[in-house]
C-alpha cells in the first residue's frame, strides 16, 4: 500500500527555499510516485508529519567504516575484525541520518562485499558507494600491514604503470564503483609528510583511464600542492582534503567540475582529542596543516568549487554518529550559507557518486531516503544536529528505538 507524508514543510536538497504544507508519496518499492501540497485525495495510508521540516537524506562522501576512531587500529585487523566494524559504522551512520556513503579505501575490499549484500537484498541500511583498496606506493599512505599474520596491506602496492592497470582492473572485477589513488602522504601515515608526491602523474592517469572506461570515478587523496596538481592533471573526478590546493588549482577545479572534499572534521577533532592519544607525529602533522586546511578551503569556495561532505571518518577521534551533521555545520565556517552546506551533503554528493538520478533529492521517481527535523535547516545550520531526528530509508522508519546496541542491528536492518 502506497504512504503518502503529510503536513510537512520540504526542504528538497536542490531548490533554496521550503515548501509548506506539502505531502509526497510513496510506493512500496520506497520511490516517491507525487509531490504536491495539502494532502491528496487517494486511498493511501497518510502520515502527518506534524509541521516538522523534512529534507533528504544526508550523503557522506569520505568514510572509512572499517575503521574504529576511538581504538585507533590500523595495521593487523583480520577481515573479520574489519567487517564487525564496518557493520557497527553502518548502523552508527544510519541513526543519525546518514544514508548514503562512499567508502574511500577498505581492507580485505570489505566495502564491495557488503555491497554485493544490499544489492541483493539481504543488508538493509545505509548504502555504500565502494572503492575497495586503495592504490598506494611502497612505504605510501596506504601502506598498511592487515591480516592476523600481515599477510596483506590496506592498499594495493602500485609502483609502476602496470601494476597500477592491473590493480584497478582487479577492484572494477570485484565490484568497485570508485577508485581511490593515495597521491601524497598524510597525516596519519609514519613514514612520509603530507607534501611528499607518492604516485606519479601518469600512474594517476592509467588510473583515471582505466576508471572512467569502465564507468567508475577516481578520488584522489592529494594534500600537498604538486600532488594536487599530477591528480588535476590525469584528470580525477575529487581532490579529496586539498590542504594545499592554491588558487589557480581552484579555478582549473571550478572550471572543470572537479569537486572538492576537504574532510575538516578529521583536522578538527584531532585537534580537539587526540593529544597523547594517537602517536605524537600524527598530532604534530596535524596541527602544522589545520590552519592550511581552512584558509585554502575557504579560497575554494570564494571560487565557486563545489564543496562536498565527506567526514573522513574512522579516523581518530572522528566519529561515524554525529561526525557528518558536524562537517555541513564546519562548511559554513568557510563561508559557506546553510544551504550552500546542504548541497554538499545532498545533490551535489550525489552527482559526484553518479546517483543523482535515484538519491540525493527529494524528487518523484527517486527513493525516499529523507530525515524530519523540529527546526528549518535553512535558517539554523545546526538543526541537523537534532539528536531524536527521525530517519527514513526508502520510506521506512529506521530509528524506531534509541539507544541501539550492535546485538539489535538485525532489527533495523
């Protein structure tokens, strides 16, 4: 039977401005059939809303779900241990309003296994977009020793042309839909500083050829300058952090398209609660590189690059529960309106995944994946935060309970 939501005041991800009184419906495979305001004459089943505001669900376009940000794991999990986690981070996103993720790099390929699961129907829950294993250099930003016996890395190892082909290709049989080249070093890595250029430009390339003939994008994790620049270059479809992106970069960006996802929440909380927690080169990184972040962000979005949310998450400190409403809340801090901040977590992130034409609005024919707030988002950013917020996913109600431990995930899945 359809559902048709009633006496709501619509926030549809795309247009700045709300809508009172409207009402959508929806059908039982959880796409929305009509649009309107008042509430239609038909024999649906009618849900009052109650006057609350409703808005789409919110995109996160950077996560790591297998990755816990309090424990501070990242070298020998088994992919077991990688799998309870990512299921946990799964729930965690959920709840708190989050229906939609690209993973940005996965031990054991974990992502894509999951996602073969939803796709067949038997994981309900937030979706993910998944990269599989991310290309990395010897000694590189994803170099990380996994498996109970180290006997794998977080990465794929591509120090050469053909390795990186070959790599790629083996995440496209897999069932990736991104592909994400570790282009530079990183705060988190032990060995390499954030400007050190660990890919060259034509390995990026052969991963950016590779990638779009097979209809998947490219991610690039590049924060210092000339790696920024070997990723703009080979032609990827994000830069994702750009620390160092300078001004000329963000116009060549602007110009063609290519989106920016600077993950302040990472810099943030580090800052905040890491001290003495995480190894004392990663707090140093960090901190020598935040107040880059958000000067050079800012710039980008005074050149008018699309800014989209992505969390980093997994990372330490940065949490999967509130970490995305936290990261549209940051991106005002660079300028950005309410409802520019919005987009980045709703249309604009869905056209940098290339599903735009089933999420990221709230449209007819796309699914119903949307969040009821008490407050207008538009005029107060931080109503996003709302803690009880309920969360629809194709037109169901997930966060029926509160408080949910990983024991009752099958419940809500």
């Amino acid at each position: 039977m359809n559902k048709t939501f009633t006496n709501l005041n619509l926030f549809n991800g795309i247009d700045e401005t709300i809508v009172r009184n409207s009402y959508f419906t929806v059908n039982e495979s959880g796409r929305i059939t009509e649009i309107g305001v008042g509430i239609p004459n038909d024999d649906s089943q009618k849900i009052d809303l109650k006057g609350k505001y409703v808005m789409p669900g919110m995109i996160n376009a950077h996560t790591h779900i297998m990755m816990d940000p309090f424990l501070n794991k990242f070298n020998y999990a088994s992919e077991t241990e990688v799998t309870f986690e990512a299921l946990n981070n799964l729930q965690k996103l959920l709840l708190s309003g989050v229906t939609y993720v690209r993973d940005c790099g996965c031990a054991f390929d974990v992502d894509i296994k999951l996602r073969k699961l939803q796709e067949d129907g038997q994981l309900k829950g937030t979706e993910i977009l998944p990269s599989g294993r991310p290309m990395t250099m010897t000694g590189g930003h994803a170099d990380f020793v996994e498996g109970l016996d180290g006997e794998t890395t977080w990465g794929h190892i591509t120090d050469s042309n053909d390795a990186m082909r070959h790599a790629v290709r083996q995440n496209f049989k897999r069932g990736a839909n991104n592909i994400k080249v570790m282009v530079t070093g990183g705060v988190m890595s032990p060995t390499d500083q954030v400007d050190d250029v660990e890919l060259t430009e034509e390995e990026i390339r052969i991963a950016v050829e590779e990638a779009h003939s097979k209809h998947m994008t490219v991610a690039a994790h590049a924060q210092g300058n000339r790696g920024i620049q070997f990723a703009l270059n080979a032609g990827v479809d994000s830069i994702e952090h750009g620390i160092y992106l300078d001004k000329k970069q963000a116009e060549f960006m602007k110009d063609n398209d290519i989106c920016l996802v600077p993950t302040l929440s990472a810099c943030v909380n580090i800052e905040k609660f890491a001290k003495g927690k995480v190894p004392n080169y990663m707090y140093l990184k960090n901190q020598a590189v935040k107040a880059d972040l958000f000067r050079n962000a800012t710039m980008a979005t005074q050149k008018g690059v699309k800014i989209i949310v992505g969390t980093d998450a997994g990372t330490p400190f940065n949490s999967f529960d509130t970490g995305t409403a936290d990261e549209v809340v940051l991106l005002t801090e660079l300028g950005l309106t309410p409802y520019q901040a919005l987009l980045g977590t709703n249309i604009y992130a869905a056209e940098l995944l290339k599903i735009d034409d089933q999420y990221g609005s709230i449209d007819v024919d796309k699914f119903a994946d949307f969040l009821v707030l008490d407050e207008n988002p538009l005029d107060d950013i931080t109503a996003i935060r709302q803690a009880n917020k309920l969360v629809y996913k194709k037109g169901e109600l997930v966060n029926k309970k509160v408080n949910v431990g990983l024991n009752e995930v099958a419940d809500l899945l």
